[in-house]
C-alpha cells in the first residue's frame, strides 16, 4: 500500500484479492499439493493487480472507485468458489511451516522482515524513486521522460502479490481458506502507511516509515483487546485515527505551500 500511496493512488481490493486467493490456495492445496498452491496464489494475486491497472490505466477509471468495485467482485468469486463455507486443508505442511520457530522466532516473522526488506530495496530503485515523481507531480514526471504508466503499473502488480502471500499465511493459521479474509485489511493498510509518515496525496514517505506505521496499529488494536474494548467499539477508535491521520497529513502539507509561498514573495521583492 505505501509503494502505491507514493504514486499518488490507492487500492481497496486487497481484501477481496487476499480473499481469492485464500480460497483458490487451499482448494489448489487439496487438490494438487502445497508446491501448486504457492505458485497459483502468487499468480492470481498479480493477474488480480493487471486487472486492476488495466481498469484504471486503459480505461482511465479512478483508482479508488475502480479497486473498491473489484475488491467486491474479487471477494464475491471467492464466496461462489468456497461455496459460503471455510475450504479446509488436508495437508497442515503450509501450518507446520509457518509456525516453525528459527532461533525462537516464528518464520513468518522472517517472511514479513522480507517483504519489507524488497519493498525497501525497490522503493530506492529507478522504478521505485520514479514512483515519488509520479505522485508529486504527473505530468511533470511524464516530461522528464520517467515512462508514467508501466511505472504505475509496478505498484499494483507488488500489491496483488503480496496479498497471494498473505491469504496464504491465513490459510495457514486457519487451516482453512476463507471467503471473509481481509475484509477490513484496506483501510487498516492505509492508515498504518499514513500513520507512519506517507503522504495521502503521493510523493512522500519511506517503507521504514509504513513499517513503522503499520506496527504502531498493530500495538493499538493488541491494547483494545487486552483491555477487553468491544470489537465495535475498535473499528470506531481505529476510523477515528485514520481520519486524524490523514487530517494531519493534509495540514501539514498545506502549511509547508504556505511557508514555501511566502518564503518565494519574499526572495522575490526586490532589496
């Protein structure tokens, strides 16, 4: 989500695109093995984003609108192949291995540390810093030869990736591939990234700041629970701090074009 809020876009399907591909990897396990699965959820969670970038990039929809529609359409095909109902697994290899401790670690620590270490890496690339041009200023990245779309493109396909990797570590811990997985991920992914400093407009931010961000959400929401805050009364608190968020962002960001201006009227008076 923060690779795509550089570039100035969103995407709310990521529930419906983890949904997808929780269902279709346990099926894919059930029915040819753990080492099909992976694979197959990988590349519906990317064909999901090229679904995604075509809507938005061909037929110029905006990405907002756009991924909220298919967000419900990708989670409804996931209900219709669960047929309303968890799809259990019969081999627990993938539950076995994700709660493998290395060092006394679990391992899907390492594989989160991972995906936050590639995102980090390209987010410091061509393509990656191409992203921050993109979402400061369009055109103008367009004029200085950064190729807008394909780069625009990139973010979705990383997206509908990880959200393979993720209905797959739920299918793990569930030993189930559920139809309802994620569905309040998109709005929680977001305000983790804003939270940590990524600007809500694009052009503004680090993955170690959405990192950062995203851990700083997960401590609230283990507080509520420790605290024994009604489930309800979490997503009001956690609506309110995206909006509190964002509102700070904005204000911010308005602030700094009121000192830039002014600090430009007056370079421009003469002495």
């Amino acid at each position: 989500m923060a690779l795509l809020l550089f570039s100035g876009r969103f995407d709310l399907s990521v529930g419906g695109i983890s949904a997808l591909c929780a269902v279709a990897g346990a099926r894919a396990i059930n029915a040819f093995g753990l080492e099909v699965a992976i694979p197959l959820a990988l590349l519906i969670g990317i064909a999901c984003g090229a679904v995604n970038s075509f809507v938005i990039f061909r037929l110029k929809v905006n990405s907002f609108v756009a991924t909220l529609g298919s967000g419900y359409a990708f989670a409804g095909i996931a209900a219709v192949l669960s047929g309303q109902s968890p799809v259990s697994i019969q081999d627990l290899a993938l539950s076995d291995y994700l709660n493998l401790a290395l060092a006394g670690v679990p391992a899907v620590i390492y594989l989160y540390a991972a995906i936050v270490a590639a995102a980090f890496w390209f987010s410091h690339t061509v393509a990656g810093r191409s992203l921050f041009a993109v979402g400061a200023n369009e055109e103008a990245a367009r004029y200085a030869g950064v190729p807008v779309t394909l780069v625009s493109v990139l973010p979705f396909l990383i997206t509908g990736a990880c959200c393979g990797v993720a209905g797959l570590v739920t299918v793990g811990y569930n030993a189930a591939g559920l139809a309802t997985t994620g569905s309040d991920w998109p709005l929680t992914a977001i305000a983790g990234a804003v939270i940590g400093g990524v600007s809500i407009t694009g052009g503004e931010g680090s993955i170690i700041a959405a990192f950062v961000g995203m851990f700083l959400i997960g401590v609230v929401q283990n507080a509520l629970v420790f605290i024994n805050v009604d489930t309800n009364y979490q997503t009001i608190i956690l609506g309110f701090v995206i909006v509190l968020a964002v509102t700070t962002d904005i204000a911010a960001r308005r602030r700094l074009l009121r000192l830039t201006g002014q600090a430009s009227a007056e370079a421009a008076q003469p002495p």
